[in-house]
C-alpha cells in the first residue's frame, strides 16, 4: 500500500519542472531582449546625438557675409544654414529636422530601430529622438560671455 502511494504522487508531480522551465525560458528570453534591444537603443540615441551635433555645427558655419561685411554683425545665413545641415544627415544616412534662428541652429535626429528579441513578443522597434543646438560665436569670448 505504501508503493501504491509513493507511485501515485510521484505521477502526481508529473510535469511540474517542464513547465517552471519554461517560465525560466520566458524569463530569460525577457531579459536577453532588454539587454540586447536596450543595448541597441542606447547606441542609435548616442549615434543620433552625435549626428545632431556635427549637423548643427555644419549649419551653423554658414554666416550670411552680406551682412557680416555691410554691418560687421556675424549672423547664420538660414537657407545656407539650413541646406548645409541637411546636406551633412543625407551624407551621414539619417533624416532629420532644423530650425533656424539669427545665431542658432537646432537639429532633430529621430531614428527608427528594430529589435531583434523583443520582436518576439510584439515589440518591433524603437523610435529615438534626439536634439543638438549650435550657436554661431565670432570674436574672442570669455569667460563672461
């Protein structure tokens, strides 16, 4: 009679490691996913910030001479500012906006990126933003200025 309860628990208990696996499974899958896609997120934003910066000191190089030698005031061209910093995203493959100002230029960099983990679970991508302003600076500055 004890064998015949020892062996009907024993089939009782039938199952129950496949299945907390597979809830390990899905767990690490989760967080390889985090890592992975995450890690991959972090990098199209760092890359997108740099973009955004290089571009909007492309732009704001452009000074509008007319006016710099008329009046000796150093102010961006905005239609040369605006074509030099699209001019450099087309060249770096990125897609962007620019807003310009009398000394500044500010460029948006938004970028698309695919996961490859989190696809898995619905997650298909991550859109990434990111901002840089440049400002035109003519003369010698200070500390103060």
């Amino acid at each position: 009679m004890t064998e015949d309860r020892r062996e009907s628990q024993r089939e009782g208990d039938r199952g129950s490691l496949t299945l907390m696996l597979a809830v390990l499974f899905i767990a690490l899958l989760a967080l390889a996913g985090l890592v992975i896609d995450g890690g991959a997120k972090l990098d199209a934003a760092s890359n997108a910030a740099a973009v955004a910066q290089e571009a909007a000191r492309a732009g704001a190089g452009q000074v509008d001479r007319p006016t710099a030698y008329s009046g000796g005031s150093f102010v961006v061209d905005q239609a040369q500012a605006r074509s030099a910093a699209l001019a450099y995203l087309a060249t770096a493959g990125y897609q962007g906006t620019v807003a310009t100002a009398r000394r500044t230029i500010q460029v948006t960099v938004t970028v698309v990126v695919p996961t490859r983990v989190l696809s898995l679970i619905g997650i298909s991508s991550f859109r990434v933003s990111e901002s840089a302003t440049a400002t035109l600076v003519a003369g010698v500055t200070g500390p103060g200025t």
